[in-house]
C-alpha cells in the first residue's frame, strides 16, 4: 500500500519506529511553508533555526535510502499551506495511506483531523515517541483531585519512573531542592562559554528575506548557534554535564548584564524539535552525575531534572487538558496594548531593556527572565493576554504553542485564574534586584515608590495588588501581601496609585 507520511518541523526524531527500516511503499513528506512562517511573527532566529533542522533531517532521511519529499519555501509547487501541499502529493503519488505523528500544537491538530475527514483514503496518527506522558495524561491524573499542583504531579513522576528514589523516598531527603536554587551571581564561580555549533544558513537567511516574511529581531551573524540535529544536541548535552551542571542549581534564577546564558543548558531548542529525547536527557545527566559527577550536589541535579519530568511534562499535559477554552482566558480582564519598547528594547527600566534587548538579539532569555521581568511587567502593566501570547510565542526560538501558552497565560500572566499557578507571580523591584545586577545601572531607585525617579515595578506592584483584591481575596498565598498594603499609609497609596496609572497608560514614556 502507497503511504505518505507527514513530518512537521518539531518532530525531527531520528529515534523514532517510523525509521527503523526502509521501506519502498513509503513517501515522507516535510513543508517549509508561509502558513507557518506567517501566523504569528517570528524572530528571524526560530524560522531560520526551523528551516536548517528540517533541512538537516531530510538529508539524513535520504542518506538511509528514504524518500523524501522535501518542499522549500521558494519551490513552484508550494501553496504555502499544509492540507493543499499534501493533496497534490497523494494524487501525484497515487498514495493510498496517509499517515502522521500527532501534533503538539493544537491548531494543527485540528487541521489535520478536519483533513483527514475529507480523504478517499485510510489515515492514522501516531505517537510523536518523544514525552515521558501522553497527550492526556495529566487530565486523567489530576481527576477528581482539587489542586493541580505541579508538584504533586513531579513526585508522582519520581516514582513511577524511578528517577532520584531511593527506597520509594527522594533521594537526598528531599523531594524538591528549590530553596538551593536561588542564588545571585556576582561574577563568580567562572562560568564556561557557551558551545557554538556555527551552523552556516546563508542560504536561509537569503530565502527567508527574499520572500518578505516579516520577522523580529537581529541575525547579524550567518550561522545559527544552536544544535539542529541529534549529533549536536547529544553533543550539547555531553558539554553541559561535564560545564555546566556543577552550579546549574545555583544559579538557575539569576540574571546579569554580562551573561546571556549563565549555566542552562542551551538543549530546548533541540528538545522542542524532538532532536533529543527528555528520557535521553535524564537519563544522560542521571548517568553521568553517578559515574563522574559526586563531587555535584544534588541540588543541581535535582533541579535541572525537575524542569524536564515536571515542569516541561506538566506543562504540555495542562495544555491539552484545557484547550481550545485555555487560549481564551483572561480571568483578571487585562486590556492594555504591548508597549512598544518590546520589540525594540528602548526603555529606560534597565531591566527590561536588558532582557528584550538579549531576547531581540538571540532569541532567548531563561525562565526568570520571561517570568520575572518581561511577564512580570505585563502582568502589572494590564497587558492583554492575547498580546503577551502572540510576542511569547514569537520572539524565542524554542517556543511551541504547548509550551509557550500554559507558561505564559497561566503561570505569568495568571489568566487562568489559578490552574497552573496557585498566585500570580508579580514582584516589585526588590525581588530583581535580589536575582540581579539590574538595578545598580538603573536610572529609577529601586527603593522608591511614588517619586519620579521610582522604580515602576514598585507602584505597579502595590497598584496590581490594590486593584485585584477583589479577583485575589480567597488565595491565601496572597494574604500577607494584602495585610501589608492595609498597613500602608493611605496618602501613600494614592500617590503610588497615581503614579501607576500614568505607567499603565503610557508605558513607552518609562
């Protein structure tokens, strides 16, 4: 029977069953296509990233004897959308199957269902092989439960596969080594250079320009960092074990002017296209800290391990529990517009010119960058959470819709009132200047509240808390927060207020 076989741009793994052996009745097809370069803007970074890694591995599928279909961006027959470039091959190729891996985005899952109705022919859908968990696994975990805690999710992860358990008991004595991860980086210990793999994408770059897609950020360089095929990823993987993973826990929430990078690991890119596996990661960083790496506490083995099995799992499985209805949350009725300085970096906050100048340049900023800085000020400043989405999704090159949006709508911007993250994590500017050098630069003081020269995290801050407490009243996690701003001298607050209110509507002034 003649099949087609559909690969989408983030379900390169070379692991999978599909390519165990060779078989001649198979076509695979791959689609460089306007339909995904244009529905929403993209740093130039992520298409080019994209478009290299598939390249990478149709050559590698060819070279097993494997045939492909490979349809550029600029190829005559491209209609730059995926249910048309799969109707032409079916009928060209007389194929008789269609088959594909099931997408994590769910508006592709969508497409492709809808298209599947429409077929002559037999279709199935496989697992993509890539998670630890089903597509709805935590849904029928969290079942009749009345939180839905990643924490109760991660331990129940630790133990069904074994992973730092000892005697049915975490490891170390702890489950969850948090505390020890929180670290300032003041210039030491050394932190090791980032591993370039220098991938030359002239030719990309060209193409993609040429075209006119409309992108954001910079590429001032013609060959792209980043791994783009499993050589490389398992190669970043062995540089971050032996570099990186001593002081991983330390500093996974720290922030410098001079570092881009710290010590994480550079592997989501190469995770979220499927290159490497995170049973391969775990399993890797896990072999490694027991045959070479005692002298590394636990704290950051356990804490590299927490972001793969629980929060990365925990995220994708929120995800389909609660799409399409999750897109569409908005529980504190947010409505400003994005500022205009976070697609230039121009604003005198020091931080936030730092980490959308550093997302603008390199399309990436870790997790306390995106969650602290960048979403903590969208947050405060009543962005609309369609806008946060769409610049999330866009600006970094490991963002995929089942990863950006529960971290973005639920954890940062707290849209979903709570499923994900049990307060909002919004902060004034003491808790940057504790995770950063940030503030020693800034031209606003971080201790200030309401003069001119105010940090405006601090009024956005205690103006969010005054503003919400209606929405906020019953989480107890917010109670002492609200007990000190009852405690706050009243004509202090109406100057903070006032102050916020003039950030809120003109945001670009500060």
């Amino acid at each position: 029977m003649k099949t087609l076989r559909l690969i989408l741009g983030d379900q390169l793994n070379s692991k999978h069953s599909w390519y165990k052996t060779k078989q001649d009745n198979y076509v695979y097809c791959m689609f460089e296509m306007r339909q995904e370069t244009d529905y929403v803007t993209h740093h130039i970074q992520k298409i080019t990233g994209f478009f290299a890694a598939m390249r990478n591995f149709a050559r590698l599928l060819k070279s097993k004897g494997f045939q492909v279909e490979y349809i550029t961006l600029d190829n005559p027959k491209n209609t730059q959308n995926l249910v048309e470039n799969l109707n032409i091959l079916i009928n060209i190729f007389n194929i008789e199957k269609f088959e594909y891996q099931l997408p994590d985005e769910y508006r592709l899952d969508e497409q492709l269902l809808n298209f599947t109705k429409t077929l002559a022919i037999p279709s199935q859908a496989f697992s993509t092989e890539h998670f630890y968990t089903k597509r709805f696994d935590l849904k029928t975990f969290f079942k009749d439960k009345n939180h839905l805690l990643m924490e109760t999710f991660y331990r129940h992860m630790r133990k069904k596969h074994n992973i730092l358990i000892v005697a049915n008991q975490p490891e170390g004595g702890k489950w969850n080594f948090d505390k020890s991860n929180r670290n300032k980086w003041k210039g030491s210990p050394y932190i090791p250079p980032y591993k370039n793999f220098d991938n030359e994408v002239s030719n990309i770059l060209e193409l993609i320009k040429s075209k006119n897609i409309k992108t954001i950020g910079i590429f001032e360089a013609h060959t792209f960092e980043y791994p783009i095929n499993r050589e490389q990823a398992l190669s970043q993987l062995k540089y971050f074990c032996e570099n990186l993973l001593v002081h991983f826990g330390d500093y996974q929430d720290a922030m410098h002017t001079k570092e881009v990078n710290l010590y994480h690991s550079r592997l989501s890119f190469a995770m979220n296209l499927k290159l490497i596996s995170p049973k391969n990661v775990v399993d890797t960083v896990l072999n490694y800290w027991t045959q070479y790496g005692k002298h590394i506490q636990i704290s950051q083995v356990e804490g590299f391990i927490r972001q793969i099995i629980g929060w990365r799992e925990y995220m994708r499985g929120m995800y389909w529990a609660f799409m399409p209805d999750y897109k569409t949350l908005n529980h504190l009725k947010n409505t400003q517009p994005l500022p205009d300085f976070y697609w230039t970096g121009n604003t005198k906050m020091n931080c936030l010119k730092h980490c959308i100048t550093n997302s603008l340049n390199n399309g990436y900023a870790h997790h306390i960058q995106r969650l602290m800085v960048t979403g903590n000020f969208t947050l405060l400043a009543q962005i609309h959470p369609d806008e946060v989405d769409k610049w999330y999704l866009g600006i970094y090159i490991d963002a995929i819709e089942w990863v950006q949006l529960p971290n973005t709508r639920g954890m940062s911007q707290f849209a979903d009132g709570g499923k994900i993250a049990t307060k909002p994590y919004v902060s004034s500017g003491s808790y940057i200047n504790k995770m950063s050098n940030y503030c020693d630069s800034c031209l606003y003081n971080k201790n200030e509240k309401s003069e001119d020269n105010a940090c405006p995290f601090n009024s956005l801050y205690w103006n969010f808390l005054f503003e919400n407490r209606n929405a906020l009243k019953d989480n107890h996690r917010m109670q002492m927060m609200f007990n000190l701003l009852d405690n706050m001298d009243k004509n202090q607050l109406i100057k903070i207020r006032a102050r916020a209110q003039k950030i809120i509507e003109s945001p670009d002034e500060f």
